[in-house]
C-alpha cells in the first residue's frame, strides 16, 4: 500500500477540521504541516498566492494524534500448534485503517522459523508504505535472538530496534529465565540505549503463572534499574494479575500496558473493564497503556499445557475497547488519548515528536468522526488511508 499522497506531493498541506485535540482541546481548527511536521496550528491560516498547498477540507471530523501500539506482531506470531498454525503477517492498511500511525513489532513464542532480520524486513516494509514502524529486538527467549549478535550493539546500531522484548516471564512457553539472566539483559538494554539517545525499554510479556509479575518486583526492588526501563503486557491475562499490576504501578510509580483481547476468556477482562479496574484502584491514567497483541496467537491449552487451538488476534478490539472507555463516561477524550498516543509516545521514549498534535512535531494525525471511528490516517504529513467521505 502506497501513501495516498505520496507521489507529487506538495511540501505542504493545510487540513480544515471541526476540532483539534492534542490531547487538550484547542481553538485551533487548522493545522499547516510542512516537510512532514506541524508547522502551525490556528485558525483560517492563509497561505500567500501560488504555494504549492494541499488543502483537506475535513469540517466534520476531529483531529487527534494519530495512535501508536507498542505490541505488533507484524510478520506473525503463533506457532505453538505446529508450522500450520503460523499467523499471518499484517499489512499496513489494516494498521492505518485503525486509526494507527506507530507501530513497534514483536517476535513472540516462535523465534526459530520467525527471525529479527525478518522482522527488520517487514519494519522497513511497512516504512515505505508509510506507517511508523519500529521493533524490539530478541523474543520469548532467553538468551534473546538479536541481529548483531548482541543486544546493545542492535540498539546501538539500527535505528528501527527502540528495545528489547518480548521477554516471557510467568509463562510455560517462556524458556524460565533465571533472575540473575533478567537483570543482566535489562542492564545491557540500558546500556546499549544510552549509546544510541534511546530509551531502550524492556518488553516484558506476562503469563498466566504463579510468580506474576515478582521477577519485576525484584528487578526493581534490587538494582538501580528504573521503573521507566521495564514495561509488562497482558496485566489483564486473568484478574489476580491484573490486582498485582495495581500494586505495581502504585508501588513504584510504574507504566502497566493493557491488552485488548479479542475474547480475554473467562480468566481475564477486556482492554476496557482492565483500564477501568486499573483507575478504580488509583492508578494514574498516566501510568496506562494499551496495545492490541494484533497479529499474535491466541492459544488455548488444556490443564496438562497441552496445545487445543488458536485463533489470530486483531487490532479492531484495542479500538472498540478505547471507544468505549469515552463513549461510557470512563475518561473524557483528552485524557483517553494519552492510553494509545502520548502515554505510549513517552514509554517508548518517542515522546520529543509524536503522541501529540504540536509545532515541530511528526504530523501524525487521525481524523475521527462524530462515533470516533478513525476516517482519516497521517503520517508525516502524508495520508496513508482515507475511509468514507
């Protein structure tokens, strides 16, 4: 998929809409964007006769930054079945379709048939189609699959690797790290970020198993390690988790990411129900994120641990789930944007140009209508999709 406005492109658009939230409500309802960022922000901005302008006239729609998920399958997950039960990889309309202008890849269960330089591969793929890709070097695994050979030489030297992940811990399929081997490859994520001015995250995947998220409290409790470093997903798998990820966030002033599964089960909540939950107890909505795991498996084991089915996980529910949040009074529009734009924009140490609608930021922007159903994806100024006029 080309970038709509890709070929002939001016270097400069000026889009007309109905509102800006950037998260905050602004007065503005124009936004300039030049060389692919906001340039300005105001409204009825003139533009001197005979620049080469692209005007989008969107009156009814509402700009917002464009969302970012952490936690992207993006050349497929599963595996656990066998080689039939591959998932498949994604394609950069269904990411922009969704509103979604950042994606970080993940390799998951599988980092034998699956592998960072084929991940690296679809990352640069989906850049030329426009969509923001990143990626976490390794897997499940310990030690992790890397590129160079070594963690901090991949995030010291390719730009697209922004962290490490994602680590299984808690989890049969994970390869059952010892706490020594987790502290090491944090602190050499660390590292190796520091070399490249990143911000190096570790992606911790969590399993339905009884440690929980201890290994983490660990972690923190017994190194120098901050709490910005280390990131677990899927605190929502089953309740009793997700009452931990509370007082892990509370305990440490630390960022929990929520997934919005497809069908979490009857152990586990929906995106909707777990950031609910997560602000009931105080957590600062600050200290949320969400991701969608689109792409990745979704196995079903029996008690023994034994492989029954799988079905493929999709990014329609981290949208619903988000929707839902606003439509039910949950958190206002400004404040729920944070959970898949500029909350996820600072964990990821991305930040100093995306997650917000601002001069000299990326112009990324998702136009929503009046249901805030994505219509219209930017990214760096350019339309990577358009849905009904």
């Amino acid at each position: 998929m080309m970038p709509l406005d890709a070929r002939d492109a001016p270097l400069l658009t000026l889009l007309r809409v109905g509102r800006i939230f950037a998260p905050a409500p602004l007065e503005a309802t124009d936004l300039l964007i030049a060389d692919g960022r906001i340039a300005a922000l105001g409204r009825d901005i003139a533009i001197p006769e005979g620049w080469p302008v692209r005007l989008v006239e969107a009156r009814h729609l509402t700009a917002v930054p464009a969302f970012i998920d952490q936690h992207v399958h993006v050349t497929g997950g599963g595996g656990e079945g066998g080689c039939g039960t591959r998932c498949p990889a994604i394609t950069a309309r269904e990411i922009a379709a969704m509103g979604i202008g950042t994606v970080v890849g993940v390799l998951g269960t599988d980092g034998i048939s699956r592998s960072p330089a084929d991940l690296l591969a679809k990352v640069r793929g989906l850049r030329a189609e426009g969509i923001a890709a990143y990626m976490y070097t390794g897997s499940y695994r310990v030690p992790p699959p890397t590129l160079t050979g070594d963690v901090q030489r991949d995030l010291a030297w390719i730009p697209e690797v922004i962290g490490l992940g994602e680590l299984a811990i808690s989890d049969h399929r994970s390869s059952q790290p010892r706490q020594d081997e987790i502290e090491r490859l944090v602190s050499e994520a660390r590292v190796g970020a520091m070399l490249a001015g990143k911000r190096g995250i570790c992606h911790f995947h969590l399993g339905d198993g009884k440690r929980g998220l201890e290994p983490l409290r660990r972690l923190l409790t017994e190194t120098e390690i901050p709490a910005e470093q280390v990131i677990p997903t899927h605190v929502n798998r089953h309740r009793t988790l997700l009452e931990e990820a509370a007082d892990y966030a509370l305990t440490f002033a630390a960022s929990v990411d929520v997934t919005a599964f497809d069908d979490p089960g009857e152990e586990g909540l929906s995106g909707f129900d777990a950031v609910s939950r997560l602000l009931a107890r105080g957590v600062p909505v600050e200290r949320i994120t969400m991701s969608s795991d689109c792409n990745g498996s979704l196995p079903e084991f029996d008690a023994q641990g034994n492989y029954i089915g799988m079905r493929v996980a999709r990014n329609t529910a981290l949208i619903a789930d988000w929707q839902r949040l606003v439509r039910e009074g949950v958190l206002p529009l400004e404040q729920a944007l944070g959970l898949i734009s500029g909350h996820v924009a600072r964990v990821l140490g991305l930040h100093q140009r995306k997650g917000r609608l601002a001069v000299g930021h990326d112009a990324d922007v998702t136009l929503l209508d009046g249901d805030l159903q994505p219509q219209q994806t930017f990214v760096a100024g350019k339309r990577i999709f358009a849905g009904d006029p």
